[in-house]
C-alpha cells in the first residue's frame, strides 16, 4: 500500500470519491412514487386564485337569475288582468286593468261600443283617464244625453274587499264625468261572479256578462219576472231597463249596489223684472197706494198703510219695502226618475 505522501493527484480524487459514495444511502428503491407528492408554493396559490374565481363567477350567475326573475315576476305582474270592469248603456265596454289599475285591454261588445272606441288607444292608461274618455265619447256621440240616462257598472274581481274600493272608485270617476258634460244619469254598480250559466245567457243573447248577470238577478228576486222576461230586457237599453225598474217598482239583484242618482247641481236664477201695470204715472210705484203712504207719512212702510186703496198695495211687496215690479222667479223644476233602494 502506497504511503499517503507517496499518493499522486489521481490516487488521492479516486479515495475520496470512494468514501463520499460509501456514506450516501442507496434508497432509490425504497421510494413510492405513486403517492402524492405536495405541489410547489407557486402552483397553491394558482390553485387558489382559480378556485376563488370559479366562486365569484358562481355568486354572479346567482345574482343574475334572481335579477331576472324579479323582473319577470314585475313583468308577470303588470301584465296579469286582475280586474275586469264593465260599462253598459247600450254601448257596452270592458275594460281589463292590472293591479295598479292600468288598463290592459278595452273590447268593444257590439257595435255600438265600436263606434264609441273608436280611434281610442287606451291601452296603458290609468282607469279614471280611460273611463272620462269612455263617458265623454258617449256624450259627444248622443248615448249620454239630457234626456233619462242610465248606466250599469259591473266590476269582477276574486277579492270582495278590492271589488267594492273599485266600484266606488269608478262611480265616483264616472259621476265626476258626467257633472263635466253637464249630463244626468241613475249609475247602478255591483260585483260579478263568473259562472258558466250566465256566461251562456250572455253569449245566447248577444249582451255583455254584465248586463246578463244584472238582469239574471233581477229576475231571481222578483216573483213577477220569469225566465221568458229575459229575451225582452236583453234588448232594452239601460234606460229602458231603468225606466221599467221604477215604474214597476222591482226589487234589485243581491249584488247590485243602489242606484246613484247623478244631478247637476241647481243653477241659481237672476231676479226677472215683471212690467209695471198700474194706473198711476211712470216711476209712481203703484199710483194710489203711494199717495196713501205719503199722506200718513210713513215714508219707505207706506205699503202696509195702502191696503185697500185700489188692492195692489202691500199685497203685492209682502210688506218687505221691496218694489213690486223687481219680483224673482222660481227656478224650474227638474224631472229624474229614480230606481228604488233594494
């Protein structure tokens, strides 16, 4: 064996390196590579961004749907018909109305009520706009007039408690309407139940539901109608139905309302002066019974000293020193037919 200091360069690397691989483990073998092996720090965090993205993307989708259903729900909604009010005169008018009482659909039901719709564009408009355009149509056209006027309000909607704050609603609107044009009219109102027998009598006879459901009941509470009365009041105009109501004294349907009488209100007249037709000079007052009063003196009260001078005296000023010749005339009387409370 060579002495350490007798070891050339060569000697001394190949000892060395003998050495360093006696000491290192041959585990290569030993080695699973089939388990798991942890990712490196920069591959975590990739891993994280992309989840946290795939959660925000997740939470956006989400608010997205509850977006649009809620504005399909707003949608549904102010598109849904929730009430259905009905006009009869002759012409007879539906009006469908959402919630808010916006109105959906105006159908003509005959052509009376085609005439009166027509060039109207009332879709979208509010109720009480709708319902001056209808009453004021009328008018113009001659179904409304200063004649006799009836008008049946019918409104059908599944709530009772809506139903009667829209029946009050539009009879309040329609009265309103009527006092503008100057027009008077008796306004029944009730509330329609939708059943499959009336909806026949109605499409039999060619009348609106309405005006089928008014007089079905009217029938039903009066022994002296039948069924065979049907036909006849089918073809009556509202006016014609009223006038027969009063005279006969019917008893109205369970659901119908009162009738309104709708008037105008009581113009005041203007004092008429009536011509001087006494004896005495012009401006003399009533000739005689002056020269009376002046005798006793009596100034403005001559009137009640001139009884009996030539009968024109106090009589005819009532004793109030008021010249007989300015005399106010009464105002003339109006004429309505009113249909009996139930």
């Amino acid at each position: 064996m060579k002495r350490i200091d007798q070891l050339n360069q060569t000697d001394i690397e190949y000892h060395l390196r003998s050495a360093v691989d006696s000491l290192v483990p041959d585990v290569f073998d030993k080695i699973n590579l089939d388990a798991p092996q942890e990712a490196a720090e920069p591959e975590r965090k990739i891993a994280a961004i992309r989840r946290w993205g795939r959660t925000a993307s997740t939470a956006a989708a989400a608010c997205l749907v509850v977006l649009a259903l809620a504005g399909g729900a707003h949608v549904y909604s102010a598109n849904r018909v929730d009430s259905v009010i009905g006009i009869d005169v002759n012409p007879s008018i539906e009006l469908s109305v959402n919630r808010r009482n916006r109105v959906l659909e105006a159908e003509a039901l005959n052509a009376d009520a085609e005439n009166i719709l027509d060039d109207m564009e009332l879709e979208n408009v509010d109720l009480n706009v709708a319902l001056n355009a209808v009453i004021g149509s009328m008018v113009q056209k001659g179904y409304l007039d200063d004649m006799d006027n009836a008008i049946l309000v019918t409104v059908a909607n599944d709530d009772a408690e809506k139903a009667a704050d829209i029946r009050a609603m539009v009879v309040g609107d329609i009265e309103t309407s009527l006092q503008e044009n100057q027009v008077e009219a008796v306004v029944y109102n009730q509330r329609a139940v939708t059943t499959d027998e009336v909806q026949q009598m109605a499409d039999q006879y060619g009348i609106s539901y309405g005006k089928a459901y008014f007089l079905q009941e009217l029938i039903d509470q009066n022994e002296a109608l039948s069924e065979a009365d049907m036909e006849t009041f089918a073809a009556m105009t509202m006016e014609e139905i009223a006038r027969e109501i009063t005279e006969s004294a019917y008893d109205l349907g369970e659901d119908v309302e009162p009738a309104v009488d709708v008037t105008l209100p009581a113009r005041e007249s203007e004092p008429q002066t009536r011509p001087d037709t006494s004896a005495g000079e012009p401006g003399s007052g009533t000739g005689e019974a002056e020269d009376a009063g002046e005798s006793a003196g009596d100034g403005l009260e001559h009137a009640d000293g001139a009884d009996g001078a030539d009968g024109t005296g106090g009589d005819s000023t009532g004793g109030n020193g008021q010249d007989p010749a300015a005399r106010a005339l009464p105002a003339p009387e109006t004429h309505r037919f009113r249909c009996s409370p139930r």
